[in-house]
C-alpha cells in the first residue's frame, strides 16, 4: 500500500482546485455567450394612503424599513433589473404613488405604458380593503386590458382583520394575482415582485401574438383588395380590347361596303 506525501497531496488538490475554477469560469462564459432576452416594464403602486407602497418599494429596492411614515406626494420612481432565468432579463421601472383622495386625479396620468400594477391593502384596516373596488374603477378606465394586476394585503405582522379566504375569493373573481406580505419583516416583497413579472411576460407576449395577427390579418385583406384591384383592372384592359376590336371590325366593314360601291 502506497501513501501520498505533504507534497503529493498538496499537488493533487492544487489540480483539482484548478479543474473546479477552469469549469467555474467554462460556465460562466456559457452563461455569457447565451443571448438574454430583455423585458422592459413599467409597474405602478397604488392602493389607499398609509397601507405601506412606499414601504414595499423600499424594502424591495434597498431592503430598508422605516416606521416614520410619510405621505407621497404626486409620486416616487425606482429601477431594478434582475436575472429572471437563464434566458430572461427583467428591468422595472416603478412608479411609488400617492394614495391621498386629492392626489388621485394626478395618479391617473400615471396609468400610460403601464405594464403592471401591484394594487395594496393593509390586512389590519379593513377599509382600505373596501376601498379596492374603487380602485380597480379608476384601473380599468385608464390602462390597456394586457395590464397584469396583483392584489396585495401589506402588513401581516400585525393583527388581520382581513382574512386571506376574502383575499382569494376577491382575486378570483377579477382573475387577479395575489400575495401578502410584510414590507417590515420583509417577507414574500420578492416573490410578489416574481409573480408579477412573470405575469407581465405571459400578458405581454399574448399582446405580441395578437398584434402579429392583426398584422398578417391586414396584409391578406391588403393582399385580396390588390387582386381584387387587379382583376377588375384586368377586366377592364379585357373589355377596352374587345371594344378595339369591335371598332376594328366595324372600320373594315365599311371600308369593304366603300370599295364596293
């Protein structure tokens, strides 16, 4: 039986490290040399005034938390760009927003390009709950039916007096995302950001495909008012040729009736 020396063992595992970084560094310029695809979305935050917009913002963007509260006014914008897989990149442009009643007629002007909004309720103040409805009116009167839409109750550190049944049940009845999270404890801010990425993606490409098809729609009605245009075109250069030739043989009849005369 043969034992490695200090020397040996210390050759052996420089080789095998230097394998595991060639491989480390082979994938990774795998990585590099895939071409990612890159979405570009805008998302909105709105909800009632203190359910925590601005809280899940930050916690998202800085994995911050502030218990002074402070009222948005008019609005707060934030990027993020993220790896969603191996083939997608995903850069967020979010609109925070203020939730105040007098400042609702602004957040409106908000709504253009709007990919996605992330629509929030606080799970401790019912009311604000209620007031989702609402919400959802000024939605629909101001975006495009591709928007992707997630419900979420913000603030289930504290005592709820909105059960997670009545979220459901909410969100299926519009065909809603939902999520509840605690911007606090930072507690499912990244998943709900996930959700609704991947729903911007399915909503988006289903947009790309319908207006594909409106395109090839348009060019086969292009397509058959041209032959149309052709054929009566052809039709006419028809008639106008027998109407030559009637003239024609109507000039050689009389030329014929002359010469016998």
């Amino acid at each position: 039986m043969s034992f490695l020396n200090e020397n040996d063992l210390s050759e052996s595992q420089n080789k095998v490290s230097s394998i595991l970084d060639d491989s480390k560094f082979s994938s990774k310029q795998n990585e590099a040399s895939i071409e990612k695809k890159i979405y570009n979305f805008k998302v909105v935050l709105l909800g009632d005034a203190s359910v925590g917009k601005t809280s899940i913002l930050n916690r998202y963007i800085k994995k911050q938390f502030s218990d002074d509260y402070k009222c948005t006014i008019s609005s707060c914008i934030e990027n993020k760009s993220f790896t969603y897989d191996l083939y997608t990149v995903i850069k967020l442009n979010i609109w925070d927003t203020s939730g105040e009643e007098k400042f609702k007629s602004i957040t409106k002007l908000y709504f253009k390009n709007t990919h996605g909004i992330v629509l929030n309720y606080d799970i401790h103040n019912r009311k604000t709950f209620e007031s989702l409805n609402d919400w959802i009116k000024i939605i629909k009167e101001n975006s495009n039916q591709f928007v992707s839409i997630i419900i979420v109750g913000n603030k289930i550190d504290l005592e709820r007096n909105v059960s997670k049944e009545e979220l459901n049940n909410f969100c299926e009845n519009y065909n809603f995302l939902s999520e509840e999270v605690s911007a606090k404890n930072g507690i499912n801010i990244d998943l709900l950001f996930q959700k609704l990425s991947k729903k911007m993606i399915e909503n988006y490409e289903n947009f790309e495909k319908e207006d594909n098809n409106k395109s090839e729609n348009n060019n086969i009605d292009n397509n058959e008012m041209n032959n149309e245009d052709s054929k009566i075109k052809l039709s006419n250069s028809m008639n106008d040729d027998n109407k030559n030739f009637q003239n024609d043989n109507i000039e050689k009849k009389k030329d014929k009736e002359i010469q016998c005369c």
